[in-house]
C-alpha cells in the first residue's frame, strides 16, 4: 500500500481519527457539485471540489500536519485543472488556486497576492521555488473524465451590441462557481471537527417557503377580518377603511401576476401603498409557481434592516424566528484575532442558507463583486431566488451601469426574478432610452398613475431661494414643521438660531441612535399630542423614519430625495392632501450643495419646468432620472467595472481583486465610535472591556456607536479624545470615546471641533 494522506489532523488524537484527503475531496465534490444544480453547473462544480486540496498529496504537506512549515496546497490542482481542460479549466482554476487567500488578478499586478498566470507557472518540482511534487496515488483516488461537461449557463446574449455581457457572463459564473467549492470546503471541514468532539451541526431544517406562505396568508386574512369588524364611526376610521381596501387591492393583484415567468419586474407604488407585504406577498407565490428556494429583501438603509425583519417575523407567526435572516453588522470585524469571535459574528450570515433573508444593498451587490471566500461564499444560494430591490432608486449612480449588468445575469443564468420596488421607480429599462436597459420588465401594480393620484397626501412646491432668516421665521410661523437640509453645519446653525424656540429638536448622524431614538419618542409624542414640534434635520430622517407633519421644507436635492422627505408629510393621511406641504427651497449660497447634489438638484428644477402641478407623478420621475442618466453618461460606471471585464477578453484573466477593490458602494470607510451615553452604555464598555469572546456584545452596543471616516478617527486618537476598548484581546478594532464633556452633546452629538473633522464631516448627513 502507498503512503495515506490526509486532509485535516486532529490535535491530541492519532492518524486513525484525522480525516482521509481521499474523503474529503470526493465530500467536497459531491457538495459543490449539488450546490451547482441549480445553474447547470454540477460536474464543473465537482472536479473543482476534487481538485481544490490536490496539492496535499505530498510528504512535506504531510510534514505540515505534524507541525512542519506551511506547504503551497492549492496551486497544484489549479495547474492539473488548466493543463487537462484550457479555458473551462482556467475557470476552475481561478477558484482553486483562491480557495484560501481569494480569487486573485489574472495577470498584471497582483497586490498582496500572486497572479493566476503567476501561480500557474510554477512547476512541480523539489526547487525552493517550485510546488511539491504529487505523489501518483492521487490519480488511484481521484477520477478526472478526459473532457468536461459544459455548463448550462448562456455566456452573453444573443445581442452582440452588448459588448460587455460575454466577459462578464463568464466572470460572474467564476464567482459562483467559487461559491459552491468555498462553501463546501467549509462545511465539509466543520462537520469533520464538529464530529470529533461528537457534536451535530445544526443546519439547515428551515421552513420552507410553502410553510412561510400559509402563516403569511393567515396573518393578512386575519388583518382584513380586524379592519373589517372595526366600526367606522369618523371621517379618519372611514379614510382609514378605504386606504386598507385599497392596499389589499394592490397585494391582491400583484399576487394574481405570480403566474409569469421568471424575470424582472417592477413594483411602482407609492408611500403609504403596502409595498412591503405586497411584495412579500408576491415574491412567495411566485416563488412557489417556479420551485423558487428563497426570498432576498435587498434595503438600502441599515437602519429599516431591523425594523422590516420584525415585520415579517410577525406576519410568519410561530415560523418567523426560524425563517428570517438579517445581515447586516455595524462592526467589520475582518482585523479580528480570535477565529472564535469571528465564527461567532458570521455564524448567522455566513452562507444565507434560510428561507427568507433581509440585507442591505451594500452586502448584496459588493458580495456579488467580491474576491475573499467570506464575502463569495453565499453567492450559490443566491441562484433561485426572488430578490426584491426596496428602494431601487438609491442604488448608487457610480455603479449602475455594472449593477444593472449583474441583476440581468442573475435574471438571465440564475432562475431568479428581480422585483425593483419603489415609489420613484428608476428609469433603466431599454424602453426609456437607457443604454443597455433593462428588458421584459413587468409591472405589478395596478395602473401605478392612477394609484398616485388616489394616494396623493401631499401638495409639493418649488418655492425658490429661502434665506436663514426666511427660514427662522418659518420655525417661529409654525408649530408643528420639518426642515431637511443637505449638511450638518447647516443643520446645526439653523438650530443654533432658533434655540429659543418652544418644541425645538435637532437630528443628524453624529448622534448615537440610541440618543436619536429617545429624541424621535419625544417628537413623536408632540406631533400627536398636538404640540409644538420644530425638527431640524439632515437626510437621515427621509431613511424610514416614522414621522408625520402638517409642513415639510426641504432643501433642494434630488427628485427621488424630495419624494422621501413628502413621505414625511401627512404619513398617516389624516390630512387633505391641499392643507399638506412640500416645500423645496434653495438654501443661501453659503450652503452650496456638493458637485454630485447639485447635479442631481439641476435635474430636480429640470423637471419643476415641466410637470410643477404634480412633481412626484410617475412621469414626472421618470423624467428626472432620464435627465441624470443622460448627463452622468459614462460616469455610471466611474470605476469602469465593466471595461475591466471587457478587456479580460478571451484570456479570461480577470482582475478579480482590482475589481472588488474598486466596487465600494460607499466610497469613505467609516469605523464604529463607541459612545458611552448612558449607564447602559458604559456596562457594555466595561463587559467589552474584560471579554474573551464577543458574543451578543457588538449587536447590543450598536445603538451606542457613532461611524466616523478613518482619518477622523486617527486625528480623534491623536488628540487624546478616544482609547481602544481590550486592545490585548481584540487589536485596535473598537473605540470609545472617552467622556462626553465637551465632546458630546446633547443637541447634536459628537461635537469635536478638530480641524480634520471639520473637513470630513460633509461626507456623511
């Protein structure tokens, strides 16, 4: 008998107990392989899994295992994989030289990490620069057919006018690909150890989405059966009575559109209009028309991420906790050093094997550019999903043109349907003009421009230039009144201004959101009771926020802003939409808007031009965003994402890590400020302070943390202001902020007023 190899070893426990590397490369295949089926991928997905530890068939990986130096055990199966298969095989490749380290650059520079052209010229050999050479047993073990079976997935489209699908067709079934083996790896492996311990991984035994539905449609009868029992005795229970009919009108027609096929549609209601639990309601019936496997809520604002999520686990009743998934995280715990805390942050997210998942806009699209097997590993069960886009508009204009190409691939390989829902629904599709629009979209709404009208709350208005004092004299003409601007200098001054007046608040993100959640209980708590309530506030509050005034004033933004901030306004409808206001103003010049805000305002007077009597009429939106489309041109893909892709060409040397460098949705990286606001506050600290492991600690001091750009923070550091928090533990990855004296306040937050800060500080509202 040859020598036996092995995959992984086990501490204090002889060979007998380790786990065979003939196991574990036939378990991986087997997974990956069963993770692919969904794309027509399975076989393709199998011999990576194979191959991916090939490079273990060596005595000095042997040596490793008894605690010998590390050894290179992924190139080894990336050159078997490109040598017997060429171009499909580079694909392979590409996935099992990164299984560890990531998917790397195909050629060019390779930052921190060897090309893929780079690493597969390395020879076997016994050099001190070549890999191990593989012992031959391994062809006894492993079985590689002479030709590979071909995917099912369609690389491009029949319109050879999209010049960029092929390439980037080819791209992003790498990354899925990758997906299955990383994925597999993984739980091949944690099964492994979990079993030497005589442990059961707990997963999977989700409900299914058929389960999900039933409570759901017993939740939504129950509703219906309560609103119709309810006597209408006043003009309020009877506008109330008729707005419920009208929300179960528009769920109930969107679910009759269940029957079509997969693909892309959109959701154009406006607020007030339930798209939440329509599209819900949609997506889980369509999804069992098609044999679908999950539903992916995509928002845009980590602060609504909670608040949807407990929605939908009311509405699936006693299922709800063991169905919804959200991923989201304050904290980026990439520099952690205990592995420990580190499985116990993801252990929720890391592979989004549940039924129904709520995530942000940033998590989903950047993990669909990603490189690291972190972010990629969830990407396989993405395929065969609804995925509704909330607040589709907001998708960053810088990204847009590669977003859009990979919500057509998900659409086009991946059996998924894509439903863009939003008030202010964007102009991509090809039949607007848009370039390389989207096509086949379908409506699910009713007749959306009459629904707008039907729910119009608001009576919206371009009121021209308002200067400071014009606007203190508002603060004291109204009691109850909103004003949004577009920085926090300005929102501050115009406080500062009007201090004196009764019922006065202030709100931006410099203030923990536990101290703006205590601040928004009292506004609220005004607003009902009837009292003065004057709110001054940056875009933060336009971000989900439940309020309801009679007057809201917005400094001039975007068209897509302004209808965010009227969602503010008569939220509830208890007002006629004439005694209701939107009132957009140009600030004074001293506020000038950044140059990207005062495009999208340009486009926003644009259209005051032409539709002033209804600026929030779906034609009306629609204008705006042609008008911003056509003058950002090229710029929707301003890190050019897709020409990266185009140029890989036949080579098919994709710049995987330059690309996930460059896809940031949020360009300034902002670190979590702890702030010890309260006796709350400061026992997490403490417990922080003396933890071996993290635990529930991070979600609990999130609302106690305020996100700061890097540089901010390292001047904040200079001047003495913060200190690290279990520094010995940890590394210098948390942050309090030490005292509030002078610091922080309790008006408007952090108040620093270092010169740096001072800077930064228009980078985020």
């Amino acid at each position: 008998m040859g020598t036996l190899y092995y995959a992984h070893s086990a501490e204090n426990l002889p060979e007998s107990h380790w786990q065979t590397l003939s196991s574990h490369l036939v378990h991986v295949g087997k997974m990956a392989a069963g993770f692919a089926a969904f794309f027509g991928a399975q076989e393709m997905a199998r011999y990576t899994g194979q191959l991916h530890d090939l490079g273990k068939y060596t005595p000095e990986f042997n040596r490793r295992l008894h605690g010998g130096p590390s050894v290179d055990h992924a190139t080894a199966g990336a050159k078997i994989a490109f040598e017997r298969w060429g171009l499909p095989g580079k694909l392979m490749a590409f996935c099992i030289a990164g299984h560890h380290a990531g998917l790397a650059n195909g050629d060019g520079e390779g930052d921190n990490r060897r090309t893929l052209t780079q690493r597969l010229a390395v020879p076997f050999g016994t050099g001190i620069h070549d890999i191990p050479k593989l012992d031959e047993v391994w062809r006894q073990e492993i079985q590689l057919p002479e030709k590979l079976p071909m995917p099912g997935v369609k690389f491009g489209v029949a319109d050879s006018a999209d010049k960029y699908a092929k390439s980037f067709s080819v791209a992003f079934f790498t990354r899925m690909l990758y997906s299955c083996l990383v994925d597999a790896d993984y739980l091949d492996t944690e099964a492994f150890y979990a079993g030497l311990e005589g442990k059961t991984v707990q997963r999977g035994g989700h409900p299914d989405l058929l389960q999900l539905q039933q409570r759901f449609n017993r939740f939504l009868g129950d509703f219906r059966r309560h609103i119709a029992e309810k006597p209408q005795q006043t003009e309020e229970d009877k506008r109330n009575a008729a707005l419920n009919r009208l929300r179960s009108d528009i769920l109930d027609h969107a679910v009759t559109q269940a029957a079509q096929e997969k693909g892309l549609f959109t959701l154009t209601v406006p607020t007030g209009g339930g798209k939440t639990f329509t599209s819900m309601a949609f997506a889980l019936e369509h999804a069992k028309r098609h044999g679908m496997r999950r539903v992916i809520y995509v928002i845009p604002f980590t602060s609504i991420i909670e608040q949807n999520a407990a929605e939908f686990r009311k509405a699936f009743g006693d299922l709800g906790k063991d169905a919804v998934l959200e991923h989201h995280s304050t904290f980026d715990d990439s520099k952690l050093k205990d592995q420990h805390s580190k499985d116990k942050l993801r252990q929720a997210s890391e592979n989004w094997d549940m039924p129904v998942i709520v995530t942000t806009a940033v998590q989903f699209f950047e993990s669909l550019f990603a490189d690291r097997s972190s972010r990629c590993r969830k990407l396989h069960n993405i395929s065969g999903s609804v995925i509704i886009l909330d607040e589709a508009q907001m998708l960053p204009l810088k990204l847009l043109l590669p977003i859009m190409q990979a919500v057509k691939e998900l659409a086009r390989n991946y059996h998924c349907s894509v439903v863009m829902c939003t008030a202010t629904q964007p102009a991509i599709q090809a039949e607007h003009g848009f370039y390389r629009g989207l096509e086949n979209t379908r409506e699910l709404a009713p007749n959306p421009a009459e629904l707008f009208d039907t729910l119009r709350r608001t009576t919206v208005q371009h009121i021209g230039t308002q200067t400071d004092a014009q606007l203190h004299e508002k603060l004291g003409q109204y009691q109850q009144i909103l004003i949004i601007v577009n920085n926090r200098r300005h929102a501050r001054s115009l406080y500062d201004s009007g201090k004196q007046l009764d019922g006065i608040f202030h709100l931006t993100t410099l203030m923990c959101a536990k101290h703006r959640s205590q601040v928004l209980e009292t506004i609220r708590d005004r607003l009902k009771n009837g009292q003065p309530c004057r709110v001054i506030a940056t875009s933060l509050i336009e971000a989900g926020v439940d309020v309801d005034f009679p007057l809201v004033m917005r400094a001039e933004a975007g068209l897509d802003s302004v209808a965010q901030a009227a969602g503010r306004c008569n939220r509830e409808g208890k007002r006629l939409p004439e005694e209701s206001f939107v009132w957009v103003f140009a600030p004074e010049a001293r506020w000038k808007a950044p140059a990207e805000l005062g495009l999208l305002s340009a486009a926003m007077r644009e259209v005051v031009r032409h539709h002033a009597e209804d600026l929030l009429s779906p034609q009306a939106i629609r204008r705006y965003f042609q008008y911003v489309y056509a003058e950002k041109g090229k710029a929707l893909d301003g890190k050019g994402i897709l020409d990266m892709h185009k140029k890989a060409g036949n080579s098919l040397n994709f710049p995987f890590q330059t690309i996930a460098r460059e896809f940031r949705m949020i360009e300034t990286h902002m670190q979590p400020l702890i702030i010890p606001f309260d006796q709350e506050a400061e026992h997490l600290i403490d417990s922080l302070h003396h933890a071996d492991q993290i635990g529930g600690l991070l979600r609990k001091l999130q609302p106690y943390t305020v996100q700061v750009p890097e540089r901010a923070m390292r001047a904040l550091l200079k001047d003495g202001c913060i200190e690290p928090v279990n520094e010995k533990r940890f590394g210098a990855q948390f942050y309090r902020l030490i005292g509030l004296d002078g610091l922080y306040d309790k008006v408007a937050g952090l108040n620093w007023k270092n010169s740096e800060f001072l800077k930064l500080e228009e980078l985020v509202f």
